[in-house]
C-alpha cells in the first residue's frame, strides 16, 4: 500500500477509532467517473472532496460525483461576498490540511476544516472516498461519513 494510504488508514483509527478498508486502484483516479468506473460504483455514489477558499478560511466540500460546487450559492449559504469563494490552491491546501488536491480524505486533516456534504450523497447506501492518494479509496455509508466529519447538508451544487 502507498505510504500516504497506510497514513491515512492508520490515522483514521488512531484519531476515529474507526477501521476502514482502504482499496488501491490500478489506475489513478483523475475525475469522478474514473474512480467510479474503478471502485465498479455509479458516478453519484463517489465523494468528492472540494476544498474552497472561503474568505481566506479553507472549508472542504463533500460532493456527489456528478456535481459542482456553485460558488456563489456557497458564498450566499455562508453569508460572504461572492468575490471571497474560489477553489483553494494546492499549495494551501498542502500546508493546511496535510494532503494534496487529488487524495484528500474528507478527515483526519493537520488543521480541523469547516466541512459541508452534498445531500444527494446521502441518498445512497454506501459512498467511495479519497484515501490520500490518487489511486486510495474507500467505502463508507453516507450517515457515518457524515457523523465522521461533522459535516453540514447544504444544497450549494449544479450538475456537472
């Protein structure tokens, strides 16, 4: 296993007490559709973890495979200006939470993250996450990634 996925899989019981089964996949897992296309799950059931600058505050969005992250939704759901929301930068998000863009888990960060979910992942029975690298994922029912995370629903997203 990649040293980042044994990371976090360890971490993951250190910190939650939780044991998940991290999965690597033989290919990486550029876009949503890949990893679902990898993990033999439909589109909908991977969560994406979007991290977004927030008024300089970083904040990770869990979001349904086929969605985006509506910025100016997000910005008027948070209560900021819709000129303080972007996607955050790799570097930023490197220093802050620990993990690169492409891997991030939806927990056990560096820094604790204001987290929101998408409700439509909630419709499932189970979801696929990133599990610090490109190629670690795993499978969690929603509520417990929800719980987990200490996420908020929010309806902040457009398809595709």
């Amino acid at each position: 296993m990649h040293p980042r996925a044994a990371e976090f899989r360890d971490r993951v019981i250190e910190e939650l007490g939780v044991d998940l089964e991290v999965h690597e996949l033989p290919e990486g897992t550029r876009t949503a559709q890949d990893a679902a296309d990898a993990a033999g799950c439909r589109l909908s059931q991977i969560s994406k973890s979007m991290v977004m600058d927030v008024d300089d505050e970083l904040v990770l969005v869990l979001t349904s495979g086929p969605n985006r992250v509506d910025e100016e939704a997000l910005a008027e759901a948070l209560g900021v200006e819709a000129d303080t929301v972007a996607p955050a930068s790799p570097d930023s998000v490197k220093e802050t939470l620990g993990w690169s863009i492409g891997g991030v888990p939806p927990f056990v960060h560096d820094t604790a993250v204001e987290t929101y979910i998408d409700p439509d992942l909630l419709e499932h029975k189970e979801v696929w996450s990133g599990a610090g690298t490109p190629k670690a994922v795993f499978p969690i029912d929603p509520a417990s990634l929800k719980e987990l995370t200490s996420a908020t629903v929010i309806e902040v997203f457009t398809d595709g």
